[in-house]
C-alpha cells in the first residue's frame, strides 16, 4: 500500500473516515447489527489478502485499491462501533426482561441536587420471582433520603423494579435530557424515597476509582477548612480537583458569559500548567545518559496521578493521555507532528468509547487544542511585534484567539451565545488561574496544621473573590454578550467551512479562494435573514407542558405575552420557558398573572377570556362558575362543571390538573368527539395563527 499518501498526519485522515462512520451509525440506523459486523470482518479479511497476495496479483499497478479499501473499513468500524456500544441495543439490557426487583451497584459519585441524592448505577441482576438474571444497563437514580448521604461508590442496593425511560423534551427548544443522557448510555430513571431501598454490599467498586473518589473528597474537604467563601472554595475546588457539585449558577454563568468556562473545567490548559512546572524542575535529567526518557516517564506519572487527585474526572483523562503521547512521541523522536498525536489520541479514546462523539466536552477540548495547533501560528505571524514583552502579550492573544474561533461555531451551536469580551476576560484571569492551581497544588501538599497553609488559604480565597468579582463586572458590561443566536445544522456546517476557507485565504491568498469565501458568508448572511424574517411575520400560541404548573405564550413576531403561575426567576422558566423565547427571537416579553387583566395591539384579555388573533380561549381554573362559547377551553385547575359544557368549544387542552381527573375528562371528550390535548407528560401544543401580513 501506499502510505506516503498519508504524509506526515496519518492519523488524521484514519479518524476523518472513523467520525464519518460514527457520524453514519448515529443518524442512520443499519439493518441489521449482525450484518454489518459480518461485513466488517470481510471487508478486514480482503484487506489483509490484498497485503499478503499484493505481488502475486500485481496488485501495485492498482495501488490505490489497498486505500479505498481500508476507508471503507474504517467507515463501516465506525458505524459497527456506535452501534454496539448502546447497551440499549444489548439481549443482556435490564430493560427487555421482566423482573419485581433490580441489584444496582453505584459507579459515580453521589451528588445532593434539590434534596435529593442523585448517581448513576449499573444494574447487575434482575429478580422474578424465584428466577435471577445478570444483566447490563445504567439507570440514573434519585433517592430524597437524608440516610442516602452515606452511600458512595461501589454500594450494591436492592431495589423494585420501577422506573421510567427519561422524557423527551416536552417544549419547544428546551435541553434535550434524554438525548444528554443516551450520549452516558443511561435511558432510564428512578425516583425513590425513604424505604424504597436496601443496601446490599460496599466496595463492590473498582478500587483505583474507588480510593480516587476518597482521596478527591478528602482534598475539597481541605480546601473548605481555610478557604471560608463558599464560592470562593467551590471555584478552588473545581479549578484543582474537578469537583463541581458546590459550584453556584451565578458562577457559571459569570465564567460562561465572559468566555472563560474552560477555566472550570479540569482539563488540558490545567494538565498543561502541571506539565510546564515539571518541565523546568526536571530539565536537569537532560543531562544525564536517558535523562530524556527518564524524565518523560516521572512526568507522566505525575500527570496520572493528577488524574488520580481529580477522582479520574473524564477532560483530566483525556488531556492525560493526549500529552502523554505526544511527550512519548517527542521523546523517541526528533520530528513529531503534534496534530498527527492529537488525532491518535482522540481516535483511540472513541475507539474505546465511540459515544463521546457526542461529549460536548470532548468536542471543545479536542478542537480547541486544534486550535492552538493548526490556526495559532498563522494568527501569530499576522502581526510582528519588536518589543519583547509585547510579542509575548501578542503571543497568548492568538492563542486564546486561536482557541476560540475553532470553538466558535459550536460554542454558538450548543450555548447560543458568543461572549464580546473574551480576549479581555482570558488575559485578566490567565495569571489569576495560574495562581489558584498552583497555589492551590502546593496547598493541598502542605500539612493541615502547618501555619503555612492557613494564610495561603486565605490568599486563595481573595484571590478567587477577586476574579469572580472581576469577571462579574465584565459580564455586565454593555455589549459584553451577544446571545440568542440559534443556529441550524447547516448554517452550523457553512460557518466551520466560512472559518475555514478565511484562514485559507489567509495562508494563502487566491481570488478563487476570496469569492469562494464571500459567497459561502452571503449564502450564510441570507440563510440567518431568511430566518429572522419568518419568525418577525409570524405567530404562535403554546400551550407549555410545565408539570404541576400551567404556561401558555401568546407570540407576535417578536413580542409575546406569557400567562403563567410559574415565577420567572426560576429553573422552571430557565429550562422550560426562556429558550422557545430566545430561539424565536422575542424581544419583548409581558409575563401576566392568570387573573390580572391585559390588552395590547394584538392580545386581550378579560378576566379567563383572552383574544389573539383569530382564536379565543377561555382560562378554566377551580373558581370558574360561567362558561362562556371559546374556540378552546384551557384547564388550569380541577373543574367538574366544566363536564357540561364541553359543546361550547371546539377543542379542550388540559393542563395541570389531577390525573384522575385528566382520565374523566378524556373519556368526556372522546365520547363528544371533542378535540383534545393533555399536557402533562406530554409536548407542547402549538398552534400557528394568521395575524401578520
């Protein structure tokens, strides 16, 4: 075969064929698992035949068949792999086989979130009757329990086999949970109180991940005896160690809105910050006869221990191997190409685990460093600075440039928002975060009781403050975010290809590559347009499907009223509410109480009737008495009278309402052969109007 084809970044071309393949199996459901496996032993097997038979059957005059050959297999790997790393697709998942009671054994870290103790389990046996089974699968547990404080990893419970499939998103725009946790192989979940649940056994876990997990609490625990903030220690807890549980929202979104999440998130820069130090205090092993190798060694074991320290969090894990390679890589060899380990890395990681494909984490971490490998450079050589220290401001500008546009497209994909002042937020905290990690390493290394540590703790502490107040001032600076930006999957790819071909241009300039390039931004520009002008002339009503609350918005273009009992201060509006209003461009929003009263251009409403556009509703709660003719008829509330009148509306949409009373209503409703729609549990109804011309 052919390898010079390949060049010097092979493995870059090898994981371009194995994404197509994972690509494939993700959003293309095979016919039959069995029988693409089969085709890829065979197409393995002619491969191979085609290497040991290649002068016999002179296959050199058709070189390029060996190539093609192994692009196919590594397409069809990729689409085996994905797959069959569902477990859900496995004959052995908990889920196919009847059962009265589950064994689980906890394999993560139990973490309290709204007075519940949640972590993910394995379920290991199902019992029916007399009958056991072991089995595969993960479910996602929740136990309000205060006695669940004391459960940790490697745990083995007992408990009856109920359990939900984890919802869909109900409206429009809202986080897709279920597809977040099908990416964790987890598709179902269980909700348990006091009682619900037997311990069975402990330290069923793996014992390196199990004195990870200790040692890691242990060190937060440290950290809280001198750092007295609880933001401050949360922040130092989660920058050193990777532990996020104590983290506040006010925080994150500070970090997130100022373009400095990464910071958060234990992961190359961090390990990068660790290699730097032992880098300079073991450069004196050079000198030595396999003084290189020496040192290459201690240095990735001090890395894994890191990795250990933070409880294996998975970006430590990844950027542990990542540098690990190429630091092998450099070791015993003079010319490494640093993308060529890059792309080994991130292939051998979803060999291992072909669903971090869709990992958010690993898609930033991985084209960030790409990033910094590929577009730095030429970022760099863009501007020449004479002056010495201002050609190393110059220097962590394009790379904190370089970092973000490689991210950009799916920072803007996936949180919808693309921070203004990130050059300014990254250059503020980079010596900051140096710092804590530092500082916080070398705190955690000294004796508890060493008055040392009691005063490098409350430096951490200022410090920490410092930088979360300064970030905080940035956020609220005028401009400081530009957000709701909502991009389709095609305009996601057209602004890669867009980022692409300008820094093409820029390495090389061609006028075909200039018009190419303008064309692709037009094509973008007016795709954006297109959208933003429909939605402006349009017009929806949604009935939200909040649980045990009611919602319903009124949409004019790019106005809106909202009547709902939920606050919109809370996680409720944040999950549920907020990102139909961002994703359809509102600027203008009216939150009106359910018995207030309200009139604007285009929406009225009196009392429980309400006009929009071409309808009318009639709002039903448990005090209504009079029931006016309405186009529909909301349930708010539980309401027997309203059983007589059901023939004056044309459709009934019930919303927070009991579920016996649900039952009767849609009984009522069938047999009047009336329209209807229950909300709860179920998606959102929308219903387009005819307003705007």
């Amino acid at each position: 075969m052919n390898a010079r084809q390949f060049g010097a970044i092979p493995f870059v071309f090898i994981l371009f064929l194995y994404l197509i393949g994972l690509a494939a199996g993700l959003n293309f459901a095979p016919f039959s698992f069995n029988s693409i496996f089969f085709i890829l032993i065979a197409l393995i097997v002619a491969f191979v035949l085609l290497n040991v038979l290649y002068k016999h059957l002179s296959i050199y005059k058709l070189n390029w068949t060996g190539g093609i050959l192994l692009a196919i297999i590594l397409i069809v790997a990729g689409i085996n792999n994905v797959n069959s790393s569902k477990e859900v697709n496995d004959n052995d998942h908990f889920a196919r086989h009847k059962a009265d009671h589950l064994v689980l054994k906890i394999i993560d870290e139990p973490v309290l979130k709204n007075d519940s103790y949640r972590f993910t389990t394995q379920v290991i046996q199902t019992t029916n009757g007399d009958q056991s089974k072991q089995t595969i699968g993960k479910l996602l547990l929740s136990i309000k329990d205060t006695r669940a404080s004391k459960l940790k990893y490697g745990d083995v419970l007992l408990i009856a086999a109920k359990y939900d499939e984890v919802m869909p998103p109900l409206n429009p725009a809202e986080f897709n949970y279920k597809q977040y946790l099908a990416n964790k192989n987890i598709y179902h979940q269980a909700y348990l109180y006091p009682g619900q649940y037997v311990s069975l056994k402990s330290n069923e876990g793996n014992i390196l991940i199990a004195y990870a997990l200790k040692l890691r609490q242990q060190l937060v625990d440290k950290l809280h005896t001198h750092i007295i903030n609880p933001d401050a220690a949360a922040v130092a807890a989660t920058l050193i160690l990777g532990y996020k549980a104590d983290l506040s929202n006010d925080i994150l979104q500070a970090y997130s809105k100022t373009g400095t999440i990464h910071v958060l998130s234990v992961s190359g820069a961090h390990v990068a910050l660790v290699y730097a130090v032992l880098l300079v205090l073991l450069s004196f092993l050079t000198r030595y006869k396999h003084g290189r190798v020496i040192q290459a060694i201690v240095i990735i074991l001090i890395i894994w221990f890191y990795a250990l320290l933070t409880g294996f969090s998975l970006p430590v894990c990844r950027a542990a191997v990542m540098l690990s390679l190429i630091l092998a890589g450099k070791t015993y060899s003079r010319y490494i190409s640093t993308l060529n380990i890059l792309a080994f890395s991130a292939f051998m990681m979803l060999l291992f685990n072909p669903l971090l494909i869709n990992d958010v984490g690993f898609q930033l971490s991985y084209l960030a460093v790409a990033g910094l490998v590929i577009l730095q450079p030429l970022i760099n050589k863009r501007f020449t600075i004479k002056n010495k220290w201002g050609d190393k401001l110059w220097l962590l500008c394009s790379a904190s440039i370089a970092a973000q546009v490689a991210t950009l497209p799916l920072s803007v994909y996936y949180f919808h928002q693309i921070p203004v002042y990130f050059l300014i937020s990254n250059l503020f905290i980079l010596i900051p975060s140096a710092f804590i990690m530092y500082g916080g390493l070398l705190y955690l290394l000294m004796p508890e009781s060493f008055i040392l540590s009691k005063w490098l703790g409350f430096l951490l502490e200022k410090i920490i403050l410092f930088t979360n107040k300064g970030l905080s001032v940035i956020e609220h600076s005028p401009f400081s975010v530009i957000n709701k930006i909502w991009l389709t999957n095609i305009e996601y790819m057209l602004l890669y290809a867009l980022i692409v071909l300008i820094f093409i241009c820029l390495y090389k300039l061609q006028q075909k590559l200039i018009v190419t390039t303008v064309c692709l931004a037009l094509i973008l520009a007016f795709s954006i347009s297109i959208k933003k002008y429909r939605l402006s002339h349009s017009t929806e009503t949604v009935f939200l499907s909040l649980n045990k609350n009611n919602g319903i918005i009124f949409r004019d273009g790019n106005k809106a009223i909202l009547i709902t009992n939920l606050p919109t201060g809370s996680k409720g509006f944040s999950y549920s509410i907020k990102p139909y209003l961002d994703s359809t461009g509102v600027e203008h929003l009216d939150t009106v109480k359910p018995e207030a009263n309200f009139k604007t251009s285009f929406f009225e409403k009196k009392k429980e009737i309400i006009t929009f556009g071409e309808r009318s509703f009639f709002i039903i709660d448990k005090a209504t008495r009079e029931f006016p003719e309405a186009d529909i008829y909301y349930l708010a509330q539980n309401n027997k009278l309203v059983n007589a009148y059901l023939q004056k509306t044309k459709m009934m949409v019930i919303g927070a309402v009991s579920q016996q009373y649900a039952a009767i209503l849609v009984q009522q409703a069938k047999a009047s052969q009336l329209p209807y729609k229950i909300l709860r549990r179920n998606k959102a109804l929308i219903l387009t109007s005819n307003m705007k011309k």
